[in-house]
C-alpha cells in the first residue's frame, strides 16, 4: 500500500467526512439536554389532557411530565 503525504492524507481524511477519526462523545449534561428536549413535547401532550380532561389521563403519567418540567426548568 504506497504511503501519502501529510497533504493527500488530510484530503482523503475531509473527502471522507471523517477528519478526526471517532466523534467525541457527548458529555453528560449534552446528553440529558438532548433527552430532556425529546421529552419535552410529549410532556406537554400528557399535561394539556390531564387540565381538560383529567379521567383520561392515568395519575402515573401526569406526575413523570411534571417530573420532566421541573428537571428541565427548575
């Protein structure tokens, strides 16, 4: 396998979308930021059923969607 320059190296590396090698991990607050923001929409679906309709909604899940509010805003 014939070797490449420091130069060809760094273009076959960007042609291939991978200039670093692996992706970093995401930190743990990234991650609960990314999961709280998926669960978010949700939540509001759960909380807006149980204020107008509150026998639709089981208890269990009105409390876990208050639960995602409170971690994600306080």
């Amino acid at each position: 396998m014939p070797s490449l320059s420091p130069t060809e190296l760094q273009e076959a590396r960007r042609r291939s979308g991978r200039l670093g090698g692996r992706p970093r991990k995401p930190t743990v607050e990234e991650a609960r930021q990314a999961a709280l923001e998926e669960l978010i929409p949700k939540s509001l679906q759960v909380l807006r059923a149980h204020l107008g309709d509150g026998d639709t909604v089981n208890p269990d899940a009105w409390r876990a969607a208050l639960r995602v509010f409170e971690h994600a805003y306080g």
